[in-house]
C-alpha cells in the first residue's frame, strides 16, 4: 500500500459479500419475502428498485447477479448513453451463446430519457438482458410505464437507527473495517441517528472522525460530519410530499406540525418565495372569508419575503404559517369558484338578461339593453326583485360556513337569498 495506492473508502471495503450481510431490507429479504422467494426459485426477472441514498440498492443488485450466476454490467445513467446500451447487448449476445445470462445494472435510472429508456424495451423483453435500475425517485414519475410494466418495482426503506449502529459497530471489528480504532458509545448513537438511514454516509463519516482521535467522540462526530441539512430534493417527490405535508398540516389546525415541516422546507433549501406563494394560497382555500385578514398578513409575508431575504424574511413565513393553522378555516369560496367553473364548463353559455347589458348606443337601447334595470341606490328594492341570472335559473354555487368571520355574515347571506327569490337554490 503507498500514497498512489490508497485503499478503498470504508462503506466500499465493508460492501456486503452475501445476501445474508446485507443489513436491513427485512420486508424484502426475511422468509417468505420477495427477494427470498425469487432467489429461492433460481429465475430472477428485471427489477426497480426504488428507495433513498445509501441503503443498498447497488450492492443488492450485484448480490442479486451473483446469486443467480448472472454476467453482471453496471451502468449509471449520468454518464451512460444509447451506446453504451448497445455494446450491453452485444456482450450479452456472446454471453447468451456459452448460456450464461447477462444483468444490466443501470443506476439512477430516471436520468435516462423517454428514448433511452425506449432503447432498452425489445432487449428486457426478449429477454436477453435482465434489468436492475435502481432510482431516489418515484418510478410513477420518472420510469417510461412500458418499461415499467416490464419490471417489477420494490421499495428500499431507510436504515432503522439500530440497524445503521450495527453497521457503524461492524465497521470497528471486521478484518475490512477501521482496525485499532475505538468509539465512544454515544458518538456511535449520534451517527445512527444524524445519518438518517444513510447507510454511505454513516460510514464515510466514521472514517473520517476516526481521523480526528481515538476513540472517536461526539465532537469528532459532529465535525465530521458538517452541517445537518435534512433531506430534501428540491425537484424530486420529497419536494411536493413536504409542502403538501405543510399544507395539510395547517388546513388541520396543527401548529406544531405546520412549523416543523416549513422549516423542513426551509432548511432544506426550498425557494422561500415558491414557499410564500403556497402560504398565499392556503389563506385563499381553506381559510378564506372565515378570516377575510389571513390573506392580507400572507401577502404582507411574502412582501417581507422578497424584502429582506433569507433567513430574516423567513420568521414572516412562520408568522404567517402559525396564524392561519390557528385561524377558523372555510373553503366555502374555493368550493363556489369550483362549482362556478364546472357550471361554464359543463353547461351552455346562459344568455345574458337584456337589462343586465351595456347600453352605450342608440341601437343596443333600441334593441333593450339595460331596459328595466333597477340601479341599487336609487330602487333597492326594485334592484333585489330583478333577475341576475336568465329566467328560471338557480345555481345555489356559494353557501357559507359556520366558521370565524364567515358565521357572522352567514345569516345576512340567508336574506339576501331570500330577497332575491334564491331560496330554494
């Protein structure tokens, strides 16, 4: 070993060996579940594996090839193009002739495009390649569903915090690990629970706080391992899962949730004003006329917002979060702008009543337009007998809650459906 030969990182020396290493993945490799019942069998088709950094999706798919006895071609699709599928084939093909199957590992699958991942169909489906992609986002999304319904998809948990100890634990006493180096109880327990089921980054920061001292201490481990940012992927399902989490959280009242996930959001690196605009709309849906202020303060945040920045600018998103979880919630205008659109949409376009129009020239007076209209201030009550909608026709689009703000005019709403013959609607 010499400076021009330096040994592997630590999580690549203790990559598992066996199927029987690998730590967690118990719902997919205890008795009876999938993978051991796929093993079990000998035949083993393409596979998705979908789970988050660092918990074995690549070591399981080399595990997977040499249990079967497969040629085994990794590929990562950040790197790998159209050509390098091709040549895949063509090794598979002399591979097929000596009866030896072919697997091709492609990581981060959902970096291939539409076409890319179109190239691999007739290969996967003849049957010449076995496909193992493994991808951090949701295949749903990010997977062609040709290539999807050729391909079974299983679900990689995080590491339990136990699970990543008995990792770090391992790291101390196997021959692969961190020989003559020793760690304080808690400093392993800090790990488990930073690395947040990161079973690669658990690791690489043991290496590199075993640097710092011996035995490796908490300090070392908090050094080593930086700043915690919480795991977030600004374009990625984990995005649109946090702020929907935030959403509903406030539309549930629950303070305590709705700040904890804006500051998920917020420590995580979402654009502060992409977060402000969706604070606006939630004062908008599902507060609404129940506090007709919510909406106003939420402006006023994202003015702050785009005023002074971050983080200063974020305490006005909290302000604004904490107010309308607390605030009585209606989504009775929201349901009403529903109804209205699916009325337009649905139905025909109802005439407008001739003394509802505008009347600017001689002609469209002659015609009738706005003949008739009762003007509010001069004839209230000639302006509440009038029609506003074409003769006959009742549409009942806005009924108030019994929430905030909302109740007290409810009862004025109920007279002026009253005078204005709407009482059936």
């Amino acid at each position: 070993m010499t400076l021009f030969d330096p040994p592997a990182p630590l999580a690549e020396r203790l990559r598992p060996r066996t199927v029987a290493e690998v730590v967690g993945q118990t719902h997919l490799l205890g008795p009876g579940k999938p993978l051991t019942r796929v093993l079990g069998s000998g035949r083993l088709g393409s596979l998705i594996l979908w789970g988050p950094p660092g918990v074995g999706k690549t070591t399981l798919a080399r595990l997977l090839a040499g249990e079967v006895g497969a040629h085994f071609i990794p590929l990562s699709a950040v790197t790998a193009g159209v050509k390098d599928v091709r040549e895949a084939v063509t090794e598979a093909e002399r591979l097929r002739g000596r009866g030896q199957k072919t697997i091709l590992f492609l990581d981060e699958i959902h970096r291939f495009n539409k076409a890319q991942q179109d190239a691999l169909l007739p290969h996967v489906e003849s049957g010449l390649l076995t496909l193992i992609g493994a991808t951090t986002e949701n295949p749903s999304f990010e997977v062609n569903p040709a290539l999807r319904s050729r391909a079974r998809t299983l679900v990689l948990e995080a590491l339990k915090p136990e699970e990543v100890r008995g990792l770090l634990e391992r790291a101390l006493t196997d021959e692969r690990g961190l020989s003559g180096v020793t760690a304080e109880p808690e400093a392993l327990d800090l790990l488990a629970r930073l690395a947040e089921g990161d079973a690669r980054r658990a690791l690489s920061t043991l290496e590199v706080a075993s640097t710092l001292g011996n035995p490796v201490t908490p300090d070392a481990i908090t050094e080593a391992f930086g700043r915690h940012l919480p795991q977030m992927d600004k374009n990625g399902e984990d995005f649109y899962n946090l702020i929907s989490a935030l959403h509903k959280s406030v539309r549930g009242s629950h303070v305590d949730g709705a700040l904890y996930w804006l500051a998920r959001m917020v420590e995580g690196g979402a654009d502060p004003l992409y977060v402000a605009r969706r604070v606006v709309r939630m004062a908008a849906e599902d507060i609404g006329l129940a506090d007709p202020q919510a909406l106003r303060l939420c402006i006023a945040a994202r003015d702050t917002v785009e005023f002074l920045g971050s983080p200063e600018g974020d305490l006005a998103l909290a302000q604004a979060v904490v107010y309308l979880a607390l605030a009585p919630k209606s989504n009775s205008v929201y349901v009403a702008w529903k109804n209205a659109l699916n009325a337009v949409r649905d139905g025909e376009s109802l005439p407008i009543p001739l003394h509802l129009r505008n009347a600017p020239t001689a002609l469209m007076r002659q015609q009738g337009y706005g003949k008739g209209y009762a003007y509010y201030f001069d004839d209230p009550e000639g302006s509440f007998q009038q029609d506003y909608l074409p003769d006959g026709v009742q549409l009942g689009l806005y009924a108030p809650t019994g929430e905030g703000w909302e109740a007290r005019v409810a009862d004025r709403w109920r007279k002026l459906r009253d005078a204005h013959g709407d009482g059936e609607a």
